[in-house]
C-alpha cells in the first residue's frame, strides 16, 4: 500500500457523506420543524450545558473540503497520461462533465416534479432552466450550490494541471494571465452591468480560495505521489503508522473544531483535510468495516444531491419518526441510501445510452 488508491477514495467520499448527513440534520435548529430527542446534548448536560450536537454538526463541514481534496486526487491520477495537452485534458473534462450532469438530471426531473406536485415549488420554467443547468439552484434546495462549485473545478483543473506539468515556466505565467483575466473579467462586468445568475453561480467559485487551495492540494498530493512516500517513511522508519494516524486524525479534529466552529466555515480545511483524510484512510484500509465506507462512497454523489428532500423539503417527518437523534440518523442514512439504489436503476442505463462502451458504467458494485 503505497499509493493512494480507488479504495482510499471510496472510503474518504463515504465517510464524507456520512458526515454531510449528520451536518445537514443537526447543523441549522431551525430548519427542522420536528420534534426529537438528542441523545448527545442530553449526556453531556453535566457539562455545564455543552451543544455537543452543534459542535459536531459543525465539525462535518468538513465533508465538503473531503470531495474537493479526493477530486483533486482523483483526477490527476485519471488525467496523468494526457497531462500535456490541453484540447485532450478539456475533451476528459466535457465527459466527466456530462456524467455528473446526467446524474444530477435525473435526479433533477425526479425530485422537483415532485416539489411542484407537493406545493413546496411553484412551476416557473426559467427557474427550471436555470437550475438545470446547476444554476440558480438555490430556488429549489440550498444545498445544490457544489453543483456549479463542482462544473467549476473541472473547468479549472487543466489550467492546474498544467501549473504542475514540466512546461517552461514563461508557459505556465501565460496560464495564470488567463486564469486571473477570466476572473478580472467576471469582477468588471458586476461592476458595471451588476450582478446576474451566470456570475453568481459560476464566476464566484474562480474566486473561493479555501475550496481552490484544497483542489490544488489535492493534486499536488497525487503528483508528488505524497500519501505514498509518507506510508513509505512510518514503515522504513518502524515508526507505528497507525499511532501516528490516531494523533494527526485527533489534531485535525481539533483545529478543525476550533479555528472553523461555525456551519459554513472551511477555513483551515487545507490544513485539516490532508491530515484527516490521511490518517482515517489509513486506520480504515484494510479493516472489514472500510467495506461499509466504500459502499456509502459509490453512492456518495446520489446520497449528497438526494438527501435534503428527505430531511427539509419534503417528507421531515418520516425522517424524525424514529425521535432520538442517533436513530434519526441512522434512518435518514438508509432513506438516502436506498433512494440511491433507485436513482441508480435510471442513470446507469440512461448514462450508457450517451456513451461509448469504454465510458459506460456497470451496476455491479453499486448493490453491494
């Protein structure tokens, strides 16, 4: 084990869903118009009143920074071979593009007919438009905005990719010209002609440096192979990775909760997010359990553009039947994960309709 695999990536994306679950549950009081009992708040009462439950909902934004780092990884890596070309590195991109896209449609076209069925949205066919294209989704649920966030990243990845290729550096000065022209760009146009949806969806994420330095992280780990040299130092150095693990997952935990203890923070993720991913990947790999995690990490993108219908839009109440906090949970983990498997019977056929065979996707994995 010395380099950071598919496994590793499973892994890290289920355990960030499962955090992103717990943080959209418990993170917002107020979004929740159901009444349940928490188990943790209760436990620690004898702490002088403690929100245990708010600390930890806070603590699992860090699920956001999880996918951005393993999607820096994870696309350097299935990138490698083209690195030096540009036009090559766009056509990978435009594909992974409509794959994520083609998922998000159909789950699109499932959830929000229902909401205009319900009551919950009123049928406006530019905020259809709009949001369709991962734009303006915020009409229909807040928590679509890493769709835009996401389109962006894989816009930008080659323009990253190419900053860490062997090209001459008058080269790679060119690169970054561009990239801070596009956003310079952006800046003038809402200066003058104002705000619009384009530049609020898109163009803001050129600009958000805590999910961008985590992007690049990410791929600088995945070229300097760094995950891999660290396994390879603990184990020539006979020092005992697992113990080194425990210590740099409890010291990301840490300053994660300290220096970012608000629902929307990610400031110190570049710091805390290599380290928790590093350690928990390695404390998990070859345990049973890390199978339940890679489980929740192939249905990771389902789960994370499926969940709030369940826990705010639509049918809070079936999710708080259970009352206590951790059953809740638990529940809302299943309801997501079995929806999942049901999206999956459309977008996987679907998805291999508009693809060529090298490009198609198999069910097996996804049922087990």
């Amino acid at each position: 084990m010395n380099n950071f695999t598919i496994k590793h990536t499973q892994i890290a994306k289920g355990i960030a869903i499962l955090l992103m679950l717990y943080h959209h549950l418990f993170v917002m009081p107020d979004r929740i118009r159901s009444e349940y009992f928490s188990v943790l708040n209760t436990f620690v009462a004898v702490w002088g009143g403690v929100d245990v439950q708010s600390i930890l909902a806070n603590f699992c934004k860090i699920c956001v920074c999880i996918f951005v780092f393993v999607s820096g990884i994870g696309l350097y890596y299935s990138n490698k071979k083209i690195q030096g070309s540009f036009i090559s590195q766009y056509k990978s991109m435009f594909f992974r593009a409509l794959h994520f896209l083609i998922n998000f449609w159909v789950i699109f076209l499932i959830f929000i007919p229902i909401g205009i069925f319900m009551g919950v949205y009123k049928f406006n066919i530019i905020d259809i438009g709009l949001a369709f294209l991962g734009m303006n989704t915020g009409v229909y649920t807040s928590e679509w905005w890493f769709v835009s966030c996401y389109l962006v990243l894989l816009f930008i990845f080659p323009c990253f990719n190419y900053l860490l290729s062997k090209q001459r550096l008058y080269k790679k000065f060119i690169v970054i010209f561009i990239y801070f022209g596009i956003f310079l760009a952006g800046r003038i146009i809402i200066k003058f002609f104002g705000s619009n949806v384009l530049l609020d969806n898109y163009f803001w994420y050129l600009e958000n440096f805590e999910v961008l330095s985590v992007f690049f992280i990410g791929m600088i780990f995945a070229k300097y192979n760094v995950y891999g040299k660290a396994v390879n130092f603990f184990y020539n150095s006979k020092i005992n990775i697992k113990i080194v693990s425990v210590i740099a997952l409890i010291f990301s935990i840490v300053i994660r909760i300290v220096f970012s203890n608000n629902p929307t923070s990610m400031k110190v993720d570049f710091i805390a997010v290599p380290l928790f991913v590093f350690s928990i990947t390695t404390l998990l790999y070859d345990t049973s359990i890390s199978q339940i995690f890679i489980l929740f990490g192939k249905h990771s993108t389902n789960m994370w553009l499926s969940h709030t219908f369940w826990c705010y839009y639509f049918w809070q109440p079936i999710v708080f039947l259970p009352y206590i906090s951790t059953a809740v949970y638990l529940w809302l983990v299943i309801l997501s994960l079995g929806t999942s498997l049901i999206i999956n019977l459309i977008y996987i056929p679907l998805s291999n309709l508009c693809f060529s065979k090298e490009k198609r996707l198999s069910y097996k994995g996804y049922f087990k």
